[in-house]
C-alpha cells in the first residue's frame, strides 16, 4: 500500500543548554521514498535534534518545515497531528492487550500518552471497529506479524514489540517516522526483519529517519547519512561517501 510521505527540512537549527552549544547550526533534510539516518558519537545532538522535530525542545533559532509547514515552536501534539511520527527505544505497549488491538489504538494516538489512554479509557476498546481492524491487520502484514495478531502485545520479545511500535506508528499515517534506536538490543534476525520493514516503508513512499548507533545497518539501509559532531554536521552523503570520509572515520569510528 502507497505511504504518502512528507518532506522535513531542518534549516540552521541551532539550541544551547546553558553554555553548552548542543546544535549548532544544523541543516538537513528528509525526503519521501528515502531513508535518511542521523549518526554520530555519544553527546553530539542527535537526541536533542530528534527532541527538537518532535516539539520537545524549543529550537534557539532555525526552522524545521513539514512539507513547507513550519513546526519549530509546536507542542509536541500539533507536530504528531502535522504528522511526525516517533518511535521509542523503550517500546511503551500498555499490559493486557492484544497486538491487533495495540495497533489499532495507534489510529487515535498522535502522542505517545494518548496511545495509553485511547486503549485503557475507550469503553469497549476490545471491541475493536471493524474499520479499525481492518486497517490494522494491514498494518501487520505489513509488519510481518498478522500470524500474532491476537497474541499478548506486552508479553512479545523486543524485536517484535519494536516492529509493533512500528506498526503502531504507521497506522496513523505518519508523512515522516522518525526512529530513535530501533535496532539496539536486536538480535541479528531481529535487526534482518527491521531492515526489511524499513525497505518496505521505503518502497512505499515513505519517509524514514533513523538515529541510529549501528553503523552497519545504517550504511546498509541509509539512503542519506547525516553525521554531527559537537553539534555540527561534519558530514553529510550516501553511504560510499561516508564510509571513507577521513573526517567521519575520526570523530565517529576513532571515538
Ligand atoms: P546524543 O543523542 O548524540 O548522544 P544529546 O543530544 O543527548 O547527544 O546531547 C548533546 C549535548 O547536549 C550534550 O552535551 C548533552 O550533555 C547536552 N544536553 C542534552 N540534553 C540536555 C538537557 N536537557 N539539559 C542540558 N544539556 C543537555
């Protein structure tokens, strides 16, 4: 099925937590069909720029644009009805209900809060619209997991609950998914499946951002790779550019 997929534009975003110059100055930019992943050391902005899209953080100056719209300054809400969808390294999936019906909860969620309580408030939440249903086993078999449909979603290993949060996040028709670490903690298996799903978002028009400490899987996915240091892009390039930069193999690999 076709994801219409969105355009992000970060334009010279800059932010500093007291002295300390986290971003400085950062452009790039995320576009649909493209799988667009953003690496570098420990302490060198990534989670703050992913914070920063996701209307967590205030942006210092710079503009981040969703297909031209303008989202710095947004609650974190407004950017996930704009259409920025994130997924968590910690999947959050509510105990008690079934992977069908985590999915489905995902259509009412643009927050990672209101996930909870659209699948724990809603009276007669397990009686899932058949509308809803439908879409959501879709959204597994996209996933690769409508065999565990009525499975319980919490007790499931991490590499599926992680392709559930996916699933989770797709549902809602995201233009941009952003993923912080999605591969940590995988197994090998478990990382093959999420490439392949990412290919498949790709395939479909998506729009996928990765943040992403294996540096493997990045070259192996990416389209695009974004690498900051310090709060800087030191680089920016597909991934044969980017594996031999004399620059990047310092600050990043040597680190
Ligand atoms: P990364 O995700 O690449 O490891 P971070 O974005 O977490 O990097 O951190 C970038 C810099 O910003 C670091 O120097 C970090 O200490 C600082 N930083 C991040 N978040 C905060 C915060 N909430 N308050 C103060 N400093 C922060």
């Amino acid at each position: 099925p076709p994801i219409k997929g969105a355009t992000l534009a970060v334009e010279d975003v800059s932010k500093a937590f007291g002295g300390n110059r986290a971003l400085d100055g950062v452009n790039f930019r995320a576009a649909p069909g493209r799988v667009t992943a953003l690496i570098g050391p420990n302490g060198s902005g990534k989670t703050t720029l992913l914070n920063m899209v996701c209307g967590f953080y205030r942006t210092d100056s710079g503009r981040i644009l969703l297909d031209g719209e303008r989202l710095e300054g947004a609650t974190p809400h407004r950017v996930a009805r704009a259409g920025v969808a994130r997924t968590f390294q910690t999947p959050s999936i509510p105990d008690g209900v079934t992977v069908l019906e985590a999915v489905a909860a995902g259509r009412y969620s643009t927050d990672r809060a209101s996930v909870l309580s659209a699948v724990l408030r809603l009276p007669g939440f397990r009686r899932v619209r058949r509308a809803d249903r439908e879409e959501a086993e879709r959204m597994l078999a996209l996933v690769g997991m409508g065999h565990l449909r009525g499975e319980r979603a919490s007790a499931l290993p991490l590499g599926m609950r992680r392709l559930l949060e996916v699933a989770r996040s797709l549902i809602a028709a995201p233009g941009v998914l952003l993923l912080d670490e999605a591969a940590s903690g995988l197994d090998e298996d478990e990382v093959d499946r999420l490439a392949e799903l990412i290919r498949r978002i790709r395939a479909a028009g998506g729009t996928v951002v990765l943040v992403e400490h294996n540096f493997r899987l990045v070259l192996d996915l990416a389209d695009d790779i974004v690498v900051l240091a310090h709060g800087q892009v030191i680089a920016q390039g597909p991934p044969a550019e980017i594996e031999t930069n004399p620059r990047v193999l310092g600050e990043y690999l040597g680190a």
